[in-house]
C-alpha cells in the first residue's frame, strides 16, 4: 500500500431529489455509488465514461469539495473522509482541480497575477514581490510571459486561460492533481500543446494525475490506467490498452463508438440500444444488462463485483473474460497501425 497516493473504499454520493410545497425528500440521485479506485503515486489514472455517468462527481467528492454520503477516501494512507475545518486545509495543499471551463473557474475582475497568487496569499506561503516571483516562475512553465502578469481572463484565449489554470492548480506544489476534462474546450491543435505539458509538469513536479474525459484517444494518450464508469459504479479498470483488450461490454461498446481516420474502417461500430437508466432509481443487479446484448438472468438480479481476472484487469461483469465480442472496426485499426495481424 505504500505506493498508493489515493484509496476509496465503497464510495458513494448521493444527490437529494426534493418536492412538494414543504420541499421533502422523495428521491435520490445515485450520482457515485460504490466505488473502489487506488490511485498510485506519479501515475495517470483516467477515467471515462458517458455524460452523466459520475465522473466529475467522483473527482470532486476525492478533493472533500462535496462531502460523499458514505464510504471512505485515503489520501497517503489518511482517512480524510471526515476531515474539517484546519486539518483539511492542511491535506488540500496537496490535492488540486483544474476545472472543465476555464473562462468560468477564473474571476473575470482578478487580473492572472492575483488569481494564480491567491493560493499563496491565503495560505501565508507568500506575498508582495515573492508572491509575484513565485506566479511568474509558473506561468513561464507554461508557455506564458511576464507581459501576461496584468492581464485579465478575458484578454486570453480558450487555450491560455487552460493554461492559467493549470499554473493556479500547482501553486502550492500539490502531489495530486483533478484534471477534469481539461481540453474539451480548446480546438485540436491546443489540445495536443495542453496534454503534452501537462505530461511534461507531471514529470517535473512529480505530480500523479487523475485525468477524467469522455475522450478515449485523449484518456489512452495520457494514462498509465483506465477505468471506466457507467452510471455511478466503476465496471472496469485496466493496465492495458483499451482499444486492444476491453472485457467489459460496455468498454468495448464505448471502442467501437471512436471515430476512425481511415474510411475502410468506418460504419461498424457497436451501437447501444435503449437509453441510459435513470440514476434516480437505477434497476437493480447489473446496471448495464438493459442495453447489454450478453445479458443473461443472473445479470437482473445480482450485482456483479469489480473483480480482478489476471494481469491487473478488475472487470464487473459475471461473465469477464468469457465473452467473444468479435472485433470492433477500431481495434482492427490499432492492428493495423501496429503491423499486428488483424
């Protein structure tokens, strides 16, 4: 275990539902419901899945931004699932978000120099000129200028203000970072800039990364593991290569659905039927056996467990690793550009 920086045992948040004219609770929306992750030390763990399915949630209840309903959260062998007031401040030195929308999680009246800076300031690391010092040594490892210090969100563009943020996220030298879909706002060209400096601030500052998106080129680009979400449970994680060896139905659904640059491969994705289940009142046993073709009576009924098949694999699935799933145009793909026989 000494090499695992984050642990959550049976991790859940759950959202009230209320109505009436007294405002009741007459529901709940199961938004993460029991997950069972390890994060460990100077690696990237993504983590993908549909919209909707918990991901940023899961991300933000790790960081105590909103506290879970139950389970617990480890940070360096530390349960902090109950932490208040000093000594969780004191953790959150070490533990980061960057945000989805960067125009959005900075102040539009602050210039960069204050926003970046503020961490410093409230937490007494520093002030005044080597406060200043401290904001323009980061924004140089991010590809920003002095010239830039005075400047306000709004003078950046989409890719700068990513930027920003990330160089706000490290000013008090965190170990763990939320990377919370960091680049589904900037075009492609800034996206490849933003994730390999992020990569390269991984390595210099020997940050350990949990990376959410529902992008899987960028999550295989930038991870060391994978897991994959579906409607507020984990049901896979993975050491490998995704496009080549997904065991989970769903993670093999989620595949076949990337587009492909080559128009030979085109037009054999596995389309899923039916909708996604309410996560007000998910059915019960496995989540996914409504829109699972391999579906079979013990999947309505009982809940398969995140269990590890060999070759650090952990698939939920009461069938894992007994499942011919064919191959998907994508994976013929990664074949091919590998000169691996198809």
């Amino acid at each position: 275990m000494s090499d695992t920086l984050i642990r959550t045992e049976n991790l859940k948040k759950h959202f009230p539902l209320t109505g009436g004219v007294f405002r009741k609770i007459i529901g709940k929306v199961h938004a993460v419901d029991g997950v069972n992750l390890d994060i460990k030390k100077g690696e990237t763990l993504g983590v993908v899945g549909e919209s909707g399915c918990g991901k940023t949630t899961l991300g933000r209840t790790i960081l105590r931004l909103i506290d879970p309903t139950s389970g617990k959260i480890f940070f360096e062998n530390e349960d902090i699932t109950k932490l208040k007031g000093r000594a969780l401040r004191k953790v959150r030195f070490n533990m980061q978000i960057v945000f989805q929308d960067p125009m959005a999680s900075l102040d539009p009246r602050v210039t960069i120099k204050n926003s970046i800076g503020e961490p410093l300031v409230v937490n007494g690391v520093a002030k005044g000129r080597k406060m200043r010092s401290i904001v323009l040594d980061l924004l140089q490892k991010v590809g920003l200028t002095e010239d830039h210090l005075n400047r306000f969100p709004h003078e950046f563009s989409g890719g700068q203000r990513q930027r920003i943020c990330i160089a706000r996220a490290l000013a008090l030298n965190p170990k763990f970072v939320v990377m919370d879909e960091p680049t589904s706002s900037t075009d492609v060209s800034v996206q490849a800039q933003t994730l390999n400096l992020m990569k390269d601030l991984q390595d210099e500052f020997d940050l350990t990364y949990m990376f959410i998106s529902h992008n899987l080129s960028v999550v295989k680009h930038m991870s060391d593991r994978l897991a994959v979400m579906y409607l507020g449970k984990v049901v896979e994680t993975t050491p490998h290569d995704i496009f080549k060896k997904p065991l989970h139905p769903y993670s093999f659904a989620l595949v076949s659905a990337v587009p492909i640059p080559d128009p030979q491969f085109a037009g054999r994705a596995q389309i899923l039927s039916g909708e996604v289940p309410s996560p007000i009142s998910p059915p019960p046993g496995c989540r996914f056996y409504p829109r699972c073709i391999f579906a079979q009576d013990i999947c309505k009924v009982e809940d398969p467990i995140l269990r590890d098949i060999g070759d650090g694999q952990l698939v939920a699935c009461h069938f894992a690793g007994e499942l011919d799933f064919g191959k998907s145009a994508q994976m013929e793909y990664a074949d091919a550009v590998d000169g691996t026989p198809a």
